[in-house]
C-alpha cells in the first residue's frame, strides 16, 4: 500500500495549511490618446485598404502574411509635383510574434521614389510584406532605406506568389500599390521608410515612444487597432516562420 504523505506541521502539532500562489495580473492594455483624431483615421484608413486588397483575387495572398514577420500599410500616398519630385505618404507598421500575434501599430512614413507614376495616378496605397525578422529590426531603428537597408522587389500577387522569380524569393521585403483601382507588386527602390515619431507620441500620449517600445507594448486598448489586428489574425491565422 502506498503510503499517504502527511500534512506538514510545527513542532506543536499544529497541521500547516498552504495557500495557493496568486497568478500574476496581466499587464494592463497600452493606453491611447482618444483625442488623436488623425492618427486614428490613420488606422481606419490602412484597415479599409487590408480588407480590400486581401479581399480580391489578384490580392496579397494568404500564404505570404502567414509567413511574414511585419507589415506596412500607407493609404494615399501622393505625388508630390514636378517640383518637389518623388511621393509622400504616412501610414502604419506591425510587426508579428512568434506566437503568431501582431503588434500595436507605429506610425511611419514613406518618402522619394515615384513608384505611383506607373499608373498614371497622383496617388496610391502602398503595402510592404517583411519578409525576415531582420528587415523588421531594421524598420524599428529609425529611417530605413527601401533596397539599400534590406533587399526589396515587386510582390507577387494572387496565384502568381507561389512561382516568385528567384530574384523575388531572395528579398526580404514585398512591396505593392493600388492605384484607380489597379493593384500591383511595385519597385520602391531608394524611397526612404521612417518612424513617425510626432504621431507615435500623440497616439499613445507618451512623449520619446520608441518604436521598438510600441511593437513591444501590450495590446492597446484603441478599437480601431482592435479591428485591424483582429482582421490580420484572421488573414494570417499561423506563426511566422522562424
């Protein structure tokens, strides 16, 4: 008969009752200020262009977000005129978990190049596919040169993903854009890619966030970054490959 292990006592007698451990609260949800009206259209607006690009054949295919380790979405970018030369466009950046769960969104900004102009449009919605765990770090560093910092080409679209160019399948960032309607891999080549840091503070009411800070930070209690993180769960459903 195995013998039952008695109580522990003191030298009284005295049986000692334990108590169980407390588990640990979760961390609270990262703070955002409500107020931030054009940082949270921002958000709304790179959402509306996920669930449409995603949403038509010749899109992102699935494959290529449930393998990808960030993302970027910059609705409108625009051409800034024959003076000025080149485009400008703000948007967001997520980065992805080995869990398979996305970040909190940093505001970024895209600037050079005029990757638009194929399509004879003043303006268009840039997407940025990262491809390596690399090329994320490099984004959350600061400016970030497209094609010099990290090796970038046109993504393929729709079926065409799965027989990618051996040139294709070596770099590590997929770069798209949607213009009147049209929607295409791109070359972006020498267009610079920087952290929005007004807009970083203002969103999250935390003057000198970092971007790695944010990419860190527990879920933020914003429903517009809600939705969006819940559509791109959906859309990329396992980890990134590691």
């Amino acid at each position: 008969m195995t013998a039952i292990p008695a109580a522990p006592s003191t030298a009284t007698g005295e049986v000692i009752r334990t108590i169980p451990a407390a588990q640990p609260a979760p961390p609270p949800a990262t703070p955002f200020n409500i107020k931030a009206v054009d940082e949270i259209s921002r958000i709304n607006a790179a959402t509306e262009v996920i669930q449409e690009i995603t949403g038509i054949p010749e899109g992102i295919s699935p494959e290529l977000l449930r393998n990808a380790y960030g993302i970027v979405i910059i609705p409108g970018t625009i051409k800034l005129g024959f003076f000025f030369g080149g485009q400008y466009g703000s948007g967001i950046a997520l980065t992805r978990g080995e869990d398979g769960s996305w970040s909190n969104p940093a505001f970024v900004y895209i600037a050079g190049g005029s990757f638009g102009l194929q399509f004879g449009a003043v303006s268009s919605d840039i997407i940025l596919v990262f491809k390596t765990r690399k090329s994320v770090m490099g984004l959350a560093k600061g400016n970030f040169t497209l094609g010099g910092d990290a090796a970038i080409a046109a993504g393929p679209v729709g079926r065409r993903a799965v027989a990618a160019t051996d040139w294709q399948l070596k770099a590590e960032i997929y770069s798209y854009a949607r213009s009147r309607g049209l929607f295409a891999g791109i070359s972006v080549d020498g267009s610079v890619l920087a952290i929005d840091t007004n807009a970083n503070e203002t969103f999250y009411a935390k003057p000198g966030i970092s971007a790695n800070e944010i990419f860190g930070s527990p879920p933020c209690s914003s429903p517009a970054v809600e939705r969006l993180k819940n559509f791109l769960g959906k859309s990329a459903s396992t980890p990134a490959m590691q």
